[in-house]
C-alpha cells in the first residue's frame, strides 16, 4: 500500500521550541524504515523534513489575539497541498508535527481530496487532552495550537488570505462528523462551544466508566461505518507517564495501551486516510532525556498501531 509521508518541523502554533524536532526524533528512531520493512508500505516524502523557513516572515504581529498567525497560516495552506497531492493519489497520509496547529493544513487537504475522490464529507477523531477548538476570541493563550478545530469546522472564520482566509468550504469538516477522544482540559469557552454545537465528545471521565472499548465503539458509531475517517492524535491525550515530553502535559489521561487500542480500532474500521501525530517535543521533560525517549517510543507505537501493525 502506498503512504505519502509528511514530515512536518514546525512549532509557530505555540510558544516552547523544540516540538519542530519531532519528526527527525521519531525517523530516526526508526518509525519510517518499520513502517516500510514490516508493514510494508511504499513510502513518498519520506526523504525530507519539511521547515517551511521560507513561509515565516519576520514581522509577524498578532492578529485577533493570535500568536504568529502569518506564519501558521502559510505554513499550514502550504501543508494542506502537500496533503491533498498525497491523497488526491489515494494514499494514506502520515503526518509527522509538529504541533497541533498543523492539523489544520493536514485535515484540510484530506477533507478536500475525500469530497473529490470519494464525494463523502470525512469524519475526524480527535484524540487528546484538550480540544483546540478555541476561537481566536476564546483563547486566553493566543497559541493556534489551541484553535484548529474552530477554524475547520468554520466557527472561526477570517477572509484574509493571509490569516487563514485561504481555507475554502471544500476544506472544512461537519462538526457532527467530528468526535474527541481523551478530553480533560478544556477551557470554559470552549465546553461553551462543544456544548452549544452538539459536538461529541468522551472525557477521560468516559473511559473510566465505559473502557476504552466501549467508547471507541460508540465514538465510530457516532461517525457511522464506511465513512473516510482522519485521525488526528495529540500525543498529550496519554498520560505523562507514557509521553511527559510535550508542550502541555496534562495529568489522568491514557495509557499507552489505550492509545493503542484508539489506533488499532480506527485502523480496523478500513476507513482510515490519514494520521496525525503531534506534539512530541523531544525537548521537554522533567527528565529530559529518558522522557523524550519514552515520549518518541510511545509515538512510534500509536502510528504503527494505526498503520496496522500488531494484528494477528
Ligand atoms: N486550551 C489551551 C489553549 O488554548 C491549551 C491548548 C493545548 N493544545 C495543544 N494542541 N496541546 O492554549
Ligand atoms: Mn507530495
Ligand atoms: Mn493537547
Ligand atoms: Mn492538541
């Protein structure tokens, strides 16, 4: 099978350095050459990581409380393209953060080349601690990592190009077809917003009192079979014993088995076209060293169990 790979070394969505580093931490532990030998995919764009120094300006004010959002928006349309030209060929699509503002170029271009290639509006899991679905008004941070969902599913709209105002309808999601997975930090704006658009949503709260398999049943559920689903995972829905190095650790959340499971029942569906994983910052952990090796570990497994790995 074929996998268009998208290494994605960009940290612009929020402010700590280092999650830029994810993607050459992850191949060179080895996630691509598995991916290629034991699963053999045939990989493309796997020989490069991609910076996007060019996209960055050097004047980047804040625009509508956001933080660098001249970059992000460049950076993210140029990624959307990069995306649609992977699916648009009918590959699956692995994108490598980078963090979680990226998901808006990766979750645009996937949406656009499902409506062309399959005319079907595709679902999204959103696995993570948080649900990124402020608006830039919202958002008490101004990080963009923390509003993706509400530019994809059009609650934040802008018609600048420059500022986002590149994203078109054919690049947005249904918020019916959108379901979070792992939530256990969410800003008061946004359970605001969750609740007022009817979107669904199973907290860490869910899985204590259903397991994770009655609720990733339900979660697929909700999508309905045979729909094309985009995973997108923030390596911080599991807990920090599995992943502390990344941006916003986030106490009670998943084990890794967990956030396997997520992955290797989406990957059973058939439906999946593409994967996301975010946040991993090599360079944060109390214990710098051992946890970006856990953390980079514990990424390599959720993309293999997506990608199919480990069933008999
Ligand atoms: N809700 C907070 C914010 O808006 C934290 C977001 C964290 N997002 C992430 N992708 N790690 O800033
Ligand atoms: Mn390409
Ligand atoms: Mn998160
Ligand atoms: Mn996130």
């Amino acid at each position: 099978e074929d996998l268009g790979v998208v290494a994605v070394g960009f940290s612009g969505g929020q402010c700590k350095p280092g999650v830029d580093a994810a993607p050459s931490a992850l191949i060179e532990s080895g996630l691509l050459s598995s991916l290629r030998d034991e699963l053999n995919y045939k990989l493309h764009g796997d020989d490069t990581v991609h910076s996007y120094k060019d996209l960055v300006p050097k004047e980047d004010p804040p625009f509508r409380n956001m933080k660098n959002p001249k970059a992000v928006s460049s950076v993210t349309e140029r990624l959307c393209d990069q995306v649609y030209a992977h699916a648009r060929e009918g590959r699956m699509v692995l994108t490598l953060g980078g963090d979680h503002s990226i998901a808006i170029g990766t979750i645009a271009g996937s949406a656009k080349a499902v409506r062309e290639r399959l005319g079907r509006e595709m679902a999204v899991i959103w696995v993570d601690a948080h649900a990124d679905i402020n608006t830039p008004e919202t958002s008490g941070s101004g990080n963009i990592h923390g509003m993706p969902v509400s530019f994809l599913t059009g609650l934040s709209k802008e018609e600048k190009p420059e500022y986002f105002g590149w994203l078109k309808s054919d690049h947005l999601i249904n918020v019916k077809k959108l379901v979070y997975i792992g939530l256990r930090d969410v800003d008061a704006g946004e359970k605001r917003i969750l609740r007022e658009n009817g979107i669904k949503a199973f907290s860490m709260f869910d899985i204590d009192r259903h397991g994770i398999g009655r609720v990733v049943e339900m979660a697929l559920a909700h999508i309905g079979s045979d729909t094309p689903i985009h995973l997108s995972f923030d390596v911080d829905a599991l807990d920090p014993m599995w992943a502390p190095s990344t941006g916003t650790p986030v106490r009670g959340g998943l084990t890794l088995r967990e956030g396997d499971y997520i992955c290797e029942s989406v990957h059973m569906t058939g439906s999946l076209v593409a994967v996301d994983l975010v946040e991993v910052n090599p360079s944060l952990a109390p214990e710098v060293e051992l946890g970006a090796h856990e953390t980079v570990r514990a990424g390599c497994s959720l993309v293999r169990c997506a990608l199919g790995e480990s069933l008999l």
